[in-house]
C-alpha cells in the first residue's frame, strides 16, 4: 500500500484503529492549494501561508523531487517539512497535505505523527504537480482503496473550478 501514490492513515505509526477507509469520503476531496516550494531541502513555515492556505484544504507542495522517481536519490535526499510548517497545516485545519517526495519527513517521523495526531492526512509520492502552479482555483479527488489497510495506493486527480463555488 505504500508503493507510488498513496495516501498513509494514522494507523500506519500510531495507535489509533481506524482504517483509511473509515474516514468519511469528504476528507478525499476539496478545494485544493499549491505551494511552489522548490530549491530548498526543508519547507519552512511562512507567514504567507496563514492567507494561502484556507480551512479545509488539500494544500500540495511542488518540490521539483519527483523528476529523481526511479533512481536512488529519490528515496534518500528529498525535501522534508519542518515542525513550524507542519503547524501552520495543522492551524490551517486542512485535511491532507500531498507531496512530490516519499515521505514529508525522515526517520523517527515526528512530522507523520503530529500530522496524524490533528488528523491531517499525506499524500506521497506525487507526479506532475507542476500543472498546478498554472491554475487559479482546483478541485483534489484522492480516493484510497475501500480495503481494511493502514494506508492506500490512490489516483489523485485535479479539477480546474470555474468561477462559480464548489
């Protein structure tokens, strides 16, 4: 379930008995949020994102990482979120937060668990977020597996909004 896109649930590190699929289906789909945050190792919080990010987004970064996909920098030198980032997604209260990288941090994960502990889901191991840095409003849809799993492979998809609401 961890192999390309897919989305880790809280019982993938923690101590909590809730499969992926037992969130409600809303937590899979809502307004999206890019975040261009390329060329640099850590994302860092700043104090433009209290405004960007709004209240029940799916806020994706664009880190540029996911062009190394298949070779073994991929897995070992990537980007990886700080704890004031981490914070400001969490008093953003968005839903999920997805990436082009393997993971929003690296071991003993302290970004996963804080994430999970305000029930903020990740997304790994996106492609072609860069489409995104092109539109004004979009829609994420990131279903996972309707499977007894900790986490799930997913197709995620972006939907251009128009100019009426959601």
């Amino acid at each position: 379930m961890h192999a390309g896109t897919h989305i880790d649930g809280p019982m993938h590190l923690l101590d909590i008995p809730k499969y992926l699929y037992e969130f409600p289906l809303d937590t899979f789909i809502g307004e999206g949020c890019v975040l261009d945050v390329r060329g640099s190792k850590t994302v860092e919080y700043k104090e433009e994102y209290e405004h960007r990010i709004q209240e029940g987004q799916i806020v994706i970064l664009y880190t540029g990482h996911s062009r190394h996909y298949g070779q073994p920098d991929y897995f070992n030198d990537y980007p990886v979120l700080t704890q004031g980032f981490a914070e400001c997604l969490v008093r953003r209260k968005v839903k999920m937060i997805g990436l082009d990288t393997p993971s929003p941090d690296t071991y003993p994960f302290d970004i996963h668990s804080y994430l999970f502990h305000h029930h903020v889901l990740i997304i790994e191991n996106l492609t072609r977020v860069e489409q995104l840095l092109a539109l004004n409003r979009f829609e994420i849809i990131a279903l996972p597996l309707n499977i007894q799993a900790d986490s799930s492979i997913a197709r995620v998809i972006a939907r251009e909004i128009g100019d009426g609401a959601l």
